[in-house]
C-alpha cells in the first residue's frame, strides 16, 4: 500500500499530513500559514513535488463551523 497525503484547509491556515506506508495512521508535516491565493497554491505545490513519490491518494478536509 502506498501513502496518502492530506491538507486540512482552513481560513488562517492549511494542515499538511502524511500517512504511514499501512495507511494506518498520518503524521503532521507542516502548517502554512495562509496568504493570497496564488502563493498558497505554490507553496502547496512545492510540497506535493517534493512527497509525490510513494503517494497515490489525496485527501482533503475544509474547516467546519458549528454554531
């Protein structure tokens, strides 16, 4: 089985996780702070490049709000 990698996409910040090779469980590899669109997205980028290799799945979360 191969990784998946997960954001977490928030307002002020996106969550990047990295699961285990079992995919039993993910690890935190960093949390970006967010700014404009554009340097969010190669920022992102940059990450995806550089753990794509043994990663097959992506997953992805938004921030929920409960009032």
């Amino acid at each position: 089985m191969r990784r998946a990698f997960g954001l977490d996409i928030g307002n002020k910040t996106i969550g990047i996780a990295l699961s285990d090779p079992l995919g039993l469980t993910a690890q935190g590899l960093d949390t970006l702070r967010r700014s404009i669109i554009r340097d969010d997205l190669k920022r992102l980028s940059e990450l995806i490049e550089r753990y794509e290799e043994g990663t097959d799945e992506g997953i992805v979360t938004t921030e929920t709000q409960y009032d």
